[in-house]
C-alpha cells in the first residue's frame, strides 16, 4: 500500500478514479455542509462541564456517507475541535478510503 500526502483543500472523489486502479490510498477533505453536520449534531454542542482553559477538546467521528455525484458510500472522518473559550467548534471532513481509527486518518 502506497501513502501520499493530502490533497489540496477540495477534491470530489471522482477525480481520484486512476488512483484507486493503481491501489493508492488518499484521504481527500471534504467542504462542510448540512448533511455532515446533521450526522455529528449531537458533537456540535459545548461539552457538558467546566471549559477547559487550557487545551483544546477533541472529538472524532467516523461514518459512511453517499455524495449526489458518488456511485457508492465511503467512509467520512469528522474531527471536532473545541478551543479553550470558543463558542463554536472548528470541524473538518475527511473522505478516505484508510482503514485505520478516525483520529488516524486526521492526522495523515
């Protein structure tokens, strides 16, 4: 299994076609919208307790998903970042094709 480093910011799956005839794992970012977020709603919430002050909240996310465009589901990692103070998270999607933990495929 070959590893590339990540794409630039925002692929569609189609465009990575050759890749995958040549067994090539790539995680692509994908742009947030409404149906992502629905699925990781109950993580978009403040963590119940007192804030952290000083590290950042982490959370992942791993689920399947279809795009319009997408022939099948793939697997979608979502990381969820509370800042020390904020009032809303920073998320990030991933569509891979890694079979790793979802904090794994972030991190790559």
């Amino acid at each position: 299994m070959r590893f590339f480093a990540p794409m630039p910011p925002v692929h569609s799956p189609r465009s990575v076609g050759g890749w995958k005839r040549r067994a090539v794992t790539v995680p692509i970012r994908l742009p947030a919208n409404s149906v992502l977020k629905e699925k990781i709603s109950h993580r978009l919430t403040p963590p119940v307790g007192r804030p952290l002050q000083t590290r950042i909240e982490r959370f992942h996310e791993d689920f399947g998903d279809q795009g319009q465009s997408w022939g099948k589901p793939r697997r979608v990692s979502a990381r969820i970042e509370w800042p020390p103070g904020a009032l809303f998270p920073r998320v990030g999607f991933i569509v891979t094709n890694l079979l790793v933990e979802p904090d794994w495929v972030v991190r790559f």
